[in-house]
C-alpha cells in the first residue's frame, strides 16, 4: 500500500512538473510576442516623429500638392490611434495608407528639383527609407513569435494548460496583397 501511495505520489509529482513547465513555456512565448510588438512600436513611434518634419520639409516646395501632405498626415493618425490602442488589425490596414502616401509623396517630389536637392529632404527620405527597412524586418520577426505562440496554444497537451489558464492567440501584423507587391512608379506618378 505505501508503495502505491508513493508511486501515485511520484506521478502526481511529474504531472504537476510536466504542467508548469508547459505553462512556463507559453508565458515565454507569449512575453516573446510583446516584446516583438514593443520592437514594431518603438520603429513606428520614431517613423511617425519623421513624417512631420518631412512634411514641413516639402511644404516649403511643393504648394499644389496638400492633399498629398495631408494624406500622409491623416494616414500617420490613424497608425498612432490603432497603435495605441494595440489593435494589430487596424496598425495594418492603417501602415497600409501610409506607405502608399508616402510612396505618392516621393513620387512627387520628383517634379521639385529643389526639393530633392535639400539636405533636410535627402536626409528624412533616408531616415523614413530606413526605418521602413527596419519596421518590414521586425515585422517577419513579430510574426514568427505569433506564429510560435498560436501553434503551441493549439498542440496538444498545452492546449490543456493554455485553455486552464485563458491563453490567447495573437494576432498577425499582415498587410494588404497590394502593399507585398513592387510599388508601380508609373501609377505613383499618374
């Protein structure tokens, strides 16, 4: 009979063992996908601090094409206001409208020489190029976690221990089939 006890106790032990572990590796996972998110924020909040002084930049130059100022600037609000509210959906429909904004904004700026000829210019259209870089690279690394994180909350026997404990599936950053493709210079400049 002791042996028994101690056998079931032993196994008791294991199982108790076998879910914390499970349950410490889904908190890893899910602390892997906030820190992606926070990685995609920090670039997002530095891209959206440039976009201003672009825009003024071009302002001094470019005197019939506020609506494409404007575009970009109401585009940069609404990926500050669903970046706020950390809705991932709504961060990518809204980089969506921004990129294509700013696609239009450089395709524009071609027709200003002296524009493409200042410094202040030059230098935030390679900060905001390479910030872009930056944000697209994240972005693949985000989704991964995402990735990681979702299949793990869905395999058994963590789908026992994730749904014991209210695991979530994250959300993937995706953009639009448009935005994957290669820019079209010649609809930019239609």
């Amino acid at each position: 009979m002791l042996v028994m006890l101690l056998l079931f106790a032993a196994l008791l032990f294991v199982a108790a063992v076998y879910v914390v572990r499970i349950y410490n590796g889904l908190i890893a996972l899910r602390e892997n996908v906030r820190k992606a998110w926070a990685n995609i924020d920090v670039l997002l909040t530095q891209r959206h601090d440039e976009l201003p002084k672009l825009v003024e930049t071009c302002k001094r130059y470019m005197q019939y094409e506020q609506e494409t100022l404007e575009r970009v600037m109401q585009a940069r609000s609404a990926v500050f206001k669903a970046q706020s509210r950390g809705d991932v959906a709504a961060v990518g429909a809204a980089e969506d409208q921004l990129r294509q904004g700013l696609g239009r904004l450089f395709a524009v700026a071609e027709n200003y020489p002296e524009l493409k000829a200042d410094n202040s210019f030059r230098h935030l259209q390679t900060r905001i190029s390479e910030l872009e870089e930056a944000i697209a690279d994240r972005r693949e690394l985000y989704n991964e976690s995402v990735n990681l994180n979702n299949i793990r909350i869905q395999t058994f026997p963590d789908l026992l221990v994730a749904r014991m404990f209210e695991f979530k599936p994250a959300q993937l950053l995706e953009f639009s089939e448009e935005q994957k493709r290669d820019v079209d210079l010649g609809k930019l400049f239609g």
